[in-house]
C-alpha cells in the first residue's frame, strides 16, 4: 500500500490545481506533479493523467533546474 502526502498545490482556475505530493510505491519514494481537476457540480478533485513522477533521488536535480527557471524570469522581468 502507498502512503501520499500533499506538499504543495497551485490552484490554476476555479476547476483545476496542480499538486505536488510525496509517494511511497514498491518500497521507492516519488514525488508526483500532477493536475487535478474537478467537475462544476462535484466539490473532489480527481488526479488526470497530466504530470510526471520522479524518483525522491532526482529532487535535488530538478529544484537546481527550478532555481535556473526562476532566475531567467527574474532577469526577464
């Protein structure tokens, strides 16, 4: 069985949020990126198979990349 837990969320519009949530699966460690999205007459977001998941080993990796990303729209502004 696997145990998530929600790190983060942007909320994108009234119907759709990214999440980024930490997984257990198989005894490895993931985070998950993904969108959720929810219909106009329900209150539950459900995951859509919109988003990546990388191995907690990576994270520092791709939060460098971020770092960078961050940097260019800051030089941009």
């Amino acid at each position: 069985m696997s145990e998530e837990r929600v790190i983060g969320m942007v909320q994108k519009n009234e119907l759709m949020q990214v999440r980024v949530t930490k997984k257990s699966y198989s005894g490895r460690d993931y985070i998950h990126v993904r969108q959720f999205v929810r219909r106009k007459d329900e209150s539950e977001y459900k995951p859509t198979a919109k988003g990546i998941a990388i191995e907690i080993r990576q994270a520092p990796e791709i939060c460098a990349v971020f770092e960078k990303l961050a940097e260019e729209l800051e030089r941009n502004k």
